[in-house]
C-alpha cells in the first residue's frame, strides 16, 4: 500500500477526520490509525527563491545564518506547487530554520 499523511486545520477535528474518512471511503481507501505512518516521512520547509542559485550558494548562506541542512531544488511551475515564472531557485530546510534562511 502507499502510506500518506493529512494535515487539516479545522476548528473541529472530530468533523475533519469524518470528512477524510467519507473522502477515503468513497475512493475504496482504507485509513490507518492515527500516526502509524508518520515514521516514513519527514517534515521539510520549502522556499521558492526568485534569484538563481547554486547548492554551493545555498549552502554558504545555510552557514551565515546557523542553517545546519539546505538542499537544492527544481520550481515546479506545471506541478501542484504552481511556482510562477519568477521562482528560479527552491530551497528545501528544516521547518525550524525557515525564518532563519528567509
């Protein structure tokens, strides 16, 4: 099976996970129990730069600001993401050095 996990904001997660579960069900998929896959993900913060940037320069700037892990990324204009024209460089981080890296 493919494992994903859902993050909803709602003011009511009793009527959100309902309504992941008629999602779920209506799409002949079974949900498994609360956590049970999260140990196959990891969290990333993603930033979409509008300058061209080489991991190198990536990396050097993870650096000035105490950034410990930086990769290097493609934009994804046609994809979910939608990055528009301008994003020529996406940068992938630990969600905690987003502030840091912006």
């Amino acid at each position: 099976g493919v494992g994903f996990v859902i993050n909803a904001l709602s003011d009511n997660s009793n009527r959100a996970y309902t309504d992941v579960g008629t999602v779920a069900k209506k799409a002949n998929l079974k949900l498994a129990e609360s956590g049970s896959v999260l140990h196959n993900f990891e969290k990333k913060g993603r930033l979409a730069v509008n300058s061209a940037l080489e991991e190198d320069d990536l990396i050097e700037l993870a650096l000035e600001n105490d950034v410990d892990d930086v990769e290097a990324g493609e934009p994804d204009p046609e994809g979910m993401r939608s990055d528009g024209e301008d994003v020529k460089t996406v940068a992938w981080v630990a969600p905690t050095d987003l502030g840091a890296m912006q």
